[in-house]
C-alpha cells in the first residue's frame, strides 16, 4: 500500500515537474528564441571539456557553433544550481529585446526536460575576471587605453540599465566574471540572473539579499534595502581592481590584512594613490588615472545617498564634472561578518562621516569570491 502510494506521489511530482518546464516554455514562446537540447548539445560538441569557456556558480559556459555557422557562448545550468526556475525566467525577460553595446545579446534558450540552458552571443576575450586577474592575464595585456574604456564602457551599460529602460533595471552583481571582453575589449555586462526590476517611482525594493563579497554595498548587506546605488558601489570596487590588478577580496597590504578599498582610502588619506597602480600597467596618465581612483571613492561613500548615479560616472569619466574631493567622505565596508566594519576613520579633515548613521544588523547571504 505503501509502495503504491509512493509510486503515485512520484508520480505526481514528475507530471508537476513537466508542467512547470510547459508553462515555462509557454510563457516564454514568441518573446525569444527557443533552442532544443539537441542542437545544443550538437552545436558544443555534447558539451565536451575542450569546449569549456569557464564555471560559475550557476553552472558550466561552452563554446558552441550553430549549424548556421554562428559563433555562440552556452551557459548550462547546473541541476544542482542554486539558480532556481524563477531566477532562471528572470534572466530571460529581463534581457529579452534589451540591446546595449555594452550588455551581453541574449539569442535563446532551452527548457527541456531538466535542462535549463541560456544562449548568448559569443565574447572572444571571456570574462574580464580572467583577462585582468586570472591564468590569462599573463597573455592578454590591457594597457590603460584599454582598461579606461573598459570602466566607462561599464559604466555605460549600467548607466543605461539605471535610466534607458522602463522599468529600470538594478544589476545587483556587478564584478570582474560577470564583465566580458569582446575581441576588441568591449565591455559587456552578463548574467543578469539576480537582476531586478526597478519602478521608478519608488525609492528602494527591500529584498532578500544576494551578491558577492567584496562588492557588496554594506547598507545592501545589512537591511536588503536595493537601490540603484547598490550597483554604482560595486562598479566603484571594479574600477579599482581595473586599476590595481588586484582582487577586491582581503589580502595583506604592508603586513596587515585589508580590503582593497579600505587600502586605496588609506593611500589617499596619505597622498600616495599612485601606489595602487598596476605595476604590470606601462606607461599612463598620472592625471587620468587618480581620477578613475577618487571617482571609485565617489562611488563607494558609506552614504549611498552621496554616492553618483551612473550617469553622472560617465560625466565625471569623461572629464565633463569637475571633482569636488571636499565632498567626498570615507568609505562603508562590509566584511561579511555580523559586525559592520565601520566607517573607516579619518586622520584629517578631508571626509568625515556622523557614526550615528551606522547600520542595523540583519542576516545575511552572500557568495564567495573565487579565488583569484
């Protein structure tokens, strides 16, 4: 009896199962292309290791090519991905008809059986993550030419997610994996699975909150309140790394252990900023390049209300807003602990910042940063 009762159950399951990818299918049918298993696993080889471009948390990135000869990138989601059917959707018709130079082209998908796959189109440069910190950076030399058309290459992308679109739309996972590099380093924005939806007539989306450590907003982090400055504090992280060559995550600067941002605060409390240049970077304008640093400080305030919307980064990029550095006020950092690290303290008068403003507890989620 049992038995029978389980069998039916598991049953039950399967047709919900199928259901679920039917009406997936359903509702997506007519707003984008749908690819079958087949010609997926036809276009990448049957997904063969040689095929590889790279893992995320998500799942595996391949290379494929169409019968029509059309280079593409495959991402398959893992069956044990923490990606859900709902983010999975999410990614889909958040970036179904959006086309941006610098957003990555969503051509398709595939929802069959206990495949979830995204097709996009195909980056020859992969993911700035690997051209600026990993295995080929050692190949692949970004000069500043490339590295400052990088940052407001991004910029743009966000900027237009914050303002071009209706509703607007807040990335909430800005980092160097999810920046890809076409074959003449355009920057392109991906992975777009824990974008929101923003009205624009309301002031913040509270939210269960979701991103990776070393780029996370700390009033994000501790009360999940979303704002588009969420987004423009770790573009602000970004530029630095673009900047140093190194990972946001906490390294031992000078024999202690230190954040990137709260090294580069430091450095310029001291007048030292051009020690968190790149070695690696060449020649390059001493002038250009401490203002991409001081503009990441703008954008990475603890106040997110004193932060710069995106469109005002481009400007300021772009040399058409003087900077105001009395305005500029330290840094939030966020450590992943229960404890807010705090405001950082200041030896001078340049930035100062009321304590009493500081966070409420709140639980958090956050992802790991691979290691780099």
């Amino acid at each position: 009896m049992s038995c029978r009762c389980f069998s039916s159950c598991v049953g039950e399951r399967r047709k919900d199962h199928a259901h679920t990818h039917q009406d997936a299918n359903e509702s997506l049918r007519g707003d984008i292309k749908l690819f079958s298993y087949n010609e997926l696993k036809s276009a990448t080889n049957s997904f063969h290791a040689s095929s590889k471009l790279g893992r995320g948390g998500f799942g595996t990135v391949y290379k494929g090519i169409l019968k029509s000869g059309t280079q593409v990138a495959v991402k398959a989601l893992s069956t044990e991905s923490r990606q859900g059917m709902n983010e999975f959707l999410n990614e889909i018709r958040t970036l179904t008809n959006v086309r941006h130079p610098n957003l990555v082209e969503l051509l398709g998908c595939c929802i069959q059986g206990n495949n979830r796959i995204l097709v996009y189109e195909y980056v020859e440069n992969n993911s700035l993550d690997q051209a600026l910190l990993g295995p080929k950076s050692k190949t692949i030399k970004l000069d500043w030419s490339k590295r400052s058309a990088i940052c407001i290459g991004t910029a743009r992308g966000l900027a237009f997610l914050h303002e071009g679109l209706e509703p607007h739309i807040v990335h909430r996972d800005i980092k160097a994996s999810n920046i890809l590099l076409d074959k003449d380093f355009v920057p392109k924005i991906g992975d777009f699975g824990l974008a929101k939806l923003f009205p624009e007539n309301i002031t913040h989306i509270s939210t269960q909150i979701a991103g990776t450590r070393g780029y996370l907003a700390p009033e994000y982090a501790r009360r999940g309140q979303l704002t588009k400055k969420a987004d423009v504090y770790s573009f602000g992280i970004l530029m630095l790394e673009i900047v140093s060559g190194r990972s946001s995550r906490m390294v031992t600067w000078g024999g202690m252990q230190k954040f990137l941002l709260e090294w580069t605060w430091q450095l310029y409390e001291g007048e030292k900023l051009l020690e968190l240049v790149d070695p690696e970077l060449g020649e390059y304008s001493e002038e250009e390049v401490l203002r991409y640093i001081k503009v990441a400080l703008f954008c990475t305030q603890a106040a997110a209300g004193r932060r710069p919307t995106m469109a005002q980064v481009v400007d300021m990029l772009s040399r058409h807003i003087r900077l105001n550095e009395k305005e500029l006020t330290p840094p939030g950092i966020f450590d992943g602990s229960e404890v807010l690290s705090g405001y950082l303290p200041s030896s001078s008068n340049k930035a100062s910042i009321d304590s009493s403003s500081q966070l409420q507890n709140s639980v958090v989620t956050i992802t790991e940063v691979t290691p780099r």
